[in-house]
C-alpha cells in the first residue's frame, strides 16, 4: 500500500480548488435572483429573503431560502435547494419529505413558482407579510 504524502495531497488540493465551478455560480445567482423575486413579491418593509449557504452533502451544497422579519424576532426557511459542482440538476427540497429535481434554469424557475402557487405557500407568505405590517 502506498502512503499519500503531505505534498501530494496539497498539490491535490490546489488542483481541486483552481478551476472555477462556473455551473455551480451560475445556478447560485440564479438562487439569489429568485430571493431578490421573492423579497420584492412582499412589498414590505423590514421583510429580508436571503440565500445562505449550507454543507455539502451528496446531493451537493446546500442553498436555503430563508424569509425574516428582524422586527417579529422571525425566521423561516421557505425551502432548500442542493446544487451539484456541475450545477444540475438541482434537487429542491419543497416539503422535507420528497425532493424535486431540476435539470436547468427552465424547470428551476417553474418548480418554484409552482412551489408558490400551492394554496398552503400562498397563505404562509401572506401569513408572513401580515406579521411584518
């Protein structure tokens, strides 16, 4: 059995992290385009959507959509997105039971405005504007 050396696994390491995972980027601003969407949906004042960043696990690195109101003390995951290096598909986690997959910017986009067209999101979010009023 041959034994890794230190300086193999740093020349491993800068191979790794050298080349730009640009499909992983690009479907992150996509991410933070839909934050942007979502925040401005609202209309209201003191209501903050951010994207923050989560592990990476096999699916790939997890995204959350996350809706506050700083005033009411208020945090809420709206739902979670896992981006592989290669940037799809995505899988969303709408519900925490079941993920949906996504293939490109196409199905993302649709799969979220259908995840917010459900009766049950629609009132959540009107649920969550109210307490920020």
């Amino acid at each position: 059995m041959t034994a890794v050396s230190e300086i193999d696994i740093e020349a491993l390491v800068q191979r790794a992290v050298a080349g730009e995972r640009v499909e992983h980027s690009e479907v992150v601003e996509q991410l933070v385009g839909i934050a942007r969407a979502l925040q401005n949906g609202f209309g209201a004042a003191g209501i903050a959507v951010t994207i923050e960043s989560g592990y990476w696990v096999n699916w790939g690195r997890q995204w959350r959509i996350v809706v506050r109101i700083a005033a009411a003390n208020l945090e809420q995951v709206l739902f979670k997105a896992y981006v592989p290096a290669e940037g799809y598909p995505v899988k969303l986690d709408f519900y925490g039971d079941r993920l949906e997959s996504a293939g490109d910017r196409a199905e993302l986009e649709d799969a979220v405005k259908r995840f917010i067209a459900q009766p049950e999101i629609s009132s959540q979010l009107a649920e969550i504007k109210a307490i920020a009023a």
